[in-house]
C-alpha cells in the first residue's frame, strides 16, 4: 500500500468513528473567503512558537464546533497543509484533514488525527481531572464546571480568542424567517405554542432542546432565558450538535439552536435555515460588528496552576496575536476585536 493511499484511508476511519449521523448540504463557500472586516486587527504582541513541535504539542480538546479550530491551529504551527473534506463520506459532517498529498513526516500527521474533541461539558472536565492541557470551548464554564475545579482545588484561566454567535434554525418550508428574542423566550416557557401567532402556518411549535452543560443548552439558558424556566419536554431533548439539525431537517414546525460556526460550516442541512433575531441575520460580518445580538466569545482555557513556560500557556499568548488570529481566520471563525 503506497503512502497516499494509507492516509486517505486514515482520513476515512477518522471520519467514521467520529460520526454522529445524520447528512450535509451540498459544500459551502470556503472559510478563507471571510470579508474584510472579519480580518484580525494588528498587534504589537509576539509570541515564539517555533519549539511548539510533535513531542512538545500540548493536548487538546474542546467544544464539537470548535474541532475545526483545533485541527486549523496544529495544521499552521506543525507546517502541516490541511483540507476541508466534505460531509459525504459515512453521512458525516464536513471536516478539516491533513492534505493526502502531505509527503511531509507521518508522525505530524498522526498528531494531528490524535487530537480530539469531547464536547464542551466533557473537555472542561478533561482539563480540570489533568486530561487535557488545554480546550477550546464555546463558552465559559459552567457552574457544575466551576464546582468541579473548586473541588479539585484548581482555579480556570480563559481568555476569548474568536467570536461565534448562538443561533435559531427552522425547517427550510417555514415561513418564518425572523423573531424577537422576546418571542423566542416566550417559545421556550411555553407562553407562545403555535407558529401562527409568529406569522408562520397553522401548527404546534415543536420546542427542540439541548441536554444539561453541552455548550449550546448553557447558551440558551444565560443569552436567552435568563432565569426564566424552559418547558418540560424530555422527548425533545436531544444529546448531539447534529441532533436538533436532523429533527427539524423532517419537522416543518420545530425549532432548535447551535451556534453559527457548526450551523454554517460543519453540519450546514439543505433543508435547515438559519433565521435572523430581532431583525438581524447571523452572517460573519453581523457577528464581526456584533450588531447580530447573540454574538458570543470562543473561549482559550488552561489551569491556573500552569507554569508560565509550559506549552498550553505558550499556545494560549499565541492565540491572542495577530499571527494567531490570522490562522483562527483561516478556520472560517471571526477573529475576536482587540
């Protein structure tokens, strides 16, 4: 077996024992084609990462949506030329790989297939048991995740490296393409039930949900509910990222929520669109002004406790760079403002 072929066939297990279910749309417009205005703004700040190689690479994990984000950073500082591979492969979702065409070293590679993402709830954990050295995650900690350190005597330092925003997805046949966020508020405590008093068609609003400390539940609960109670419906509460996508991909009365990146360029669904909140549409130029109001922060975390030269720490000043957030840039996330 010739070496092109062994990491095409690499790629393809990766792919497979990551997958979740569930199809794609056809491919999206590549991230490198952000505007202008997503560009990073310079900085004075620099940060030496050339001993930042295989052996000294520190682990990492993170949010589902922010996989991508951690595969784009190894690829960049480990020299190693990556490609989006598209969502058709096993029905899973689109993906950044190693370039098969790499001759490069196999151990950079392998490095790059080893990284790995356990959600955001999971990768917190993972950093606070001394799992991980470092996660990229969608949020901030929970406080089940706080409660967790806090036990472990350990104190969380994260800083925001990317915008992402927190978004509502519809089937592609529902009519209604905006809302308030007061009305999506009032959907999820029950007080608006049918999509006709939204100007949508005659129906029941089937209420999707996220399970308790994944990134997107904690989202909904601090962005859009506020301390408001959600409605009890167990049967809609869905485990994954692509869970609510798929459902509402079938029901032409449900909405959900993820977050732009994933929604957009990860899992995007021909039959799933994204609706605007309080009139404004959630697109990279929305979120990189933060005019969208569910504009959020990607988070870099490491523990307290790391020593000032050790790796994570390294990579988490790095990330805060114009260098830095050019390859966040390259991901397809909004570089955060200085």
């Amino acid at each position: 077996m010739d070496r092109k072929t062994a990491l095409l066939i690499l790629a393809a297990f990766a792919l497979f024992v990551s997958a979740c279910g569930g199809s794609t749309a056809a491919p999206t417009a590549s991230p490198t084609d952000m505007p202008a205005a997503t560009q990073p703004p310079p900085t004075s700040m620099a940060v030496d990462i050339s001993r930042l190689g295989v052996e000294e690479y520190p682990r990492v994990d993170g949010s589902t949506s922010a996989y991508p984000l951690q595969i784009t950073l190894a690829c960049q500082i480990l020299e190693v030329p990556c490609i989006w591979m598209e969502g058709d492969l096993f029905g899973t979702t689109r993906r950044i790989i190693p370039d098969p065409e790499f001759d490069g070293s196999s151990a950079q590679v392998e490095k790059i297939y080893n990284i790995w993402h356990s959600g955001t709830h999971g990768s917190y954990m993972n950093l606070i048991e001394g799992n991980a050295d470092i996660i990229i995650v969608a949020r901030p900690p929970s406080e089940d995740e706080l409660q967790a350190a806090e036990q472990s005597d350990l104190h969380l330092e994260f800083k925001p490296i990317a915008l992402d925003a927190f978004v509502f997805v519809v089937n592609e046949a529902n009519p209604v393409d905006d809302i308030t966020l007061d009305n999506i508020q009032n959907i999820y405590t029950g007080e608006i039930t049918h999509w006709l008093k939204l100007g949508g068609s005659l129906g029941e609003i089937h209420t999707y949900q996220r399970n308790r400390n994944s990134g997107s539940q904690e989202l909904m609960e601090s962005l859009v509910m506020r301390g408001e109670p959600m409605i009890e419906s167990p049967d809609m509460i869905l485990e994954s990222m692509m869970g609510p996508i798929n459902a509402i991909s079938d029901d032409p009365l449900g909405i959900g929520y993820s977050v732009y990146f994933y929604a957009a360029y990860i899992f995007p669904h021909e039959r799933v669109k994204m609706i605007a909140v309080d009139g404004v549409h959630p697109t990279s130029e929305n979120i990189a002004d933060r005019s969208y109001p569910l504009t959020t922060e990607v988070y870099a975390v490491i523990r307290g406790d790391a020593p000032q030269e050790s790796a994570e720490r390294l990579l988490l000043d790095w990330l805060q760079t114009a260098e830095g957030q050019a390859a966040i840039a390259q991901s397809g996330y909004v570089p955060i403002s200085n």
